[in-house]
C-alpha cells in the first residue's frame, strides 16, 4: 500500500500577534514592536524618581547592539560597500555578535577585533557565529589613547589591498549608529512613556545611543535632562569609555548632554547585584553602572529612563571574581 504523499503547503505568513516569523531579524525593535520597558521598585527606592529600564538584551541576538549592527549593515548595503567585501570592525563584543549574526544571514564574514579583556563568553559566541576574533593589546595604540587598540587595528585590516577585501562598519563615526537610535530607541521611548520622560540616563560608548535618543528626546521636549554615565580609567565594565583613555567618538554630539556621572567598579558591580537579587533582572555590568547613575541624580521627582544594553549572561565569568565563597561581591 503507497503512503499518501501530502501536497506542498505555502509557509505560514508572518504574524506579528503569534509572534510567528519568516526571519529572525523580524525580531529587530520598532515603535509597534518596542523592548520592554520595566519600572524599578526596589533599586531605585526613595530617590524620588520613577525609574525605568529598557530591557535591550530581549534584542534577537541580546543587546542594544542589535539596533546599531542592523543599521550599519543596511548603509553598508545600500551603499555599495559589501560588494565583493566581508565585514571588519572593533568591538567590546556587542555589536560584533550582532553583526555576526546579521552577516551570516547575508552571506558574508565578519573579522572582529576586540580588547584583550573582554569577557570569554562573549568571544566564544562570536567563534560560534562563525566569526574571525582578533584579540588586542592595548599598546597597540598612541599613549594618548591607551584603549584603541582594537580600533587601530580593525581600521589598518580595513586598509590592506587598498580596501577591496574589508568594509570597516566604523560604529565610532558612522551616524548610521545614531540613526538606529534616533528612529527606533529614542521614539519607543517616548512613547512608552506617554512622552512623560524627564531623564534619559545611558552610558558613554560608541555614544551612538545617548546621542541619537538624547537627540530625538530633545526635539520632543528641550527640558528632558539626558545623563551620560562614564567609568573611571582602568574600569572593568564592558561597553562603557572613560574618555580619560580613550579617543572621544566622532558621532558623540555634547550639545544634548547635560550632566556626566562617573562611576566605579565597586558601585557598578554592587548595583547589578542588587538588580538580581532585588528586582530580578539578570543584567550585565554596565546596567549596574546606569542605575547607579540614576541613583545620583538626586531629583525630587520625575520619570527616570535608563538603558539595560545586555544580560549578566555574558558576564558569568566576571561575575564568579567578585563573589565570596559566601556570594558577596569582593569589589
């Protein structure tokens, strides 16, 4: 007897309401399809504020990061620079793991150079997506700058053979990366806020971010205070520059920050443990860093926002160095 052979069926259309999808970059944020937006209840308890976080590692390939990697492939495209060329750019892990991602969708390579520091898990996901990882010592890089030496030399690959094998993403001066934020964060925050928001609270890094949503936010309402928070030289948080050793982004635009708290590790590294164990959010380091800075704002009242770029899943490593035999941090 001949089995019954079932007739081709036509995929299932995407569907936004069943969360059902022909690609995973469907998942890339919008305004009708934001990241969630999380009050803070205990953390941020008696500052006066009402403070949010916007939860970036629910991104499809976990960070804020996605954002900046989706728009920085499609300039590239749209421009012509992938034609016959792979991918090379300096990374903290973030963008590149996005980027991994995206470029292994669209049939390309990705050559990432990175700090010597940075967390083994994140180098690992990136070998898994297939990603050639150049880990980078800082004294590749003027005294001056003492911690661009993943950028000095993702911008000298780009150089060889007059540029026909690598196109440089170039995060730190492409306003691709503001764009993202300017057209996808900055909106979904006003609106998830009712355009109630009195603070914009992020960290300093590519700057991509707290200039592109400090921008669209200002445009809205000039008196939303945007807080920039910056480690001190030498820190240990992943994503974050102290601009004391490192070059300031060309994309950084200081017309629409108002205020710059700097933190330590010690201060970071104790508000993300309070995250976990007090809010339940299991969040990476530099989170810990913005809440802290949401903390130091010292208003009387007000809705605070703050970004989360990634999970603490990324971080384990770190992690198991500041907690006792106990589960205290060290730091």
């Amino acid at each position: 007897m001949t089995a019954a052979v079932a007739p081709d069926l036509a995929p299932l259309e995407t569907d936004r309401s069943l969360r059902r999808y022909e690609d995973i970059r469907q998942l890339l944020p919008d305004v009708d399809n934001p990241t969630p937006l999380v009050r803070l209840n205990h953390v941020v308890a008696g500052t006066g504020l009402t403070a949010y976080l916007k939860l970036e590692w629910l991104n499809p390939f976990g960070s804020l990061k996605d954002r900046a990697a989706n728009y920085l492939m499609a300039g590239m495209h749209e421009r012509g620079d992938l034609d016959g060329r792979d991918i090379v750019e300096a990374s903290s892990g973030n963008t590149a793991i996005a980027l991994a991602a995206l470029a292994a969708l669209a049939g390309k390579s990705l050559t990432v150079t990175i700090p010597s520091d940075v967390p083994e898990e994140k180098r690992t996901m990136l070998r898994m997506l297939g990603a050639e990882v150049w880990e980078t010592p800082d004294d590749l890089c003027p005294v001056d700058h003492p911690k661009d030496g993943a950028i000095a030399l993702a911008r000298s690959i780009a150089a060889q053979d007059g540029g026909a094998r690598f196109a440089l993403a170039n995060q730190y001066e492409n306003e691709d990366n503001v764009r993202a934020h300017y057209e996808t964060t900055g909106p979904e925050i006003w609106r998830q806020t009712n355009g109630q928001v009195d603070y914009f609270v992020a960290g300093f890094g590519t700057t991509g971010t707290i200039t592109g949503v400090g921008r669209y936010l200002k445009e809205r309402n000039p008196e939303i205070r945007v807080v920039a928070v910056e480690p001190h030289p030498g820190h240990r948080l992943p994503g974050l520059k102290s601009f004391q050793e490192a070059k300031q982004p060309g994309i950084l635009d200081w017309g629409v920050i108002d205020d710059v708290i700097r933190v330590d590790d010690a201060a970071a590294y104790e508000t993300t443990k309070q995250l976990h164990r007090r809010e339940g959010l299991i969040v990476g380091p530099s989170t810990g860093a913005v809440v802290h800075g949401v903390n130091e704002i010292g208003a009387a009242g007000g809705i605070a926002v703050g970004i989360s770029p990634d999970s603490g899943s990324k971080y384990t490593s770190y992690f198991a160095d500041i907690l006792g035999d106990d589960g205290r941090p060290r730091v």
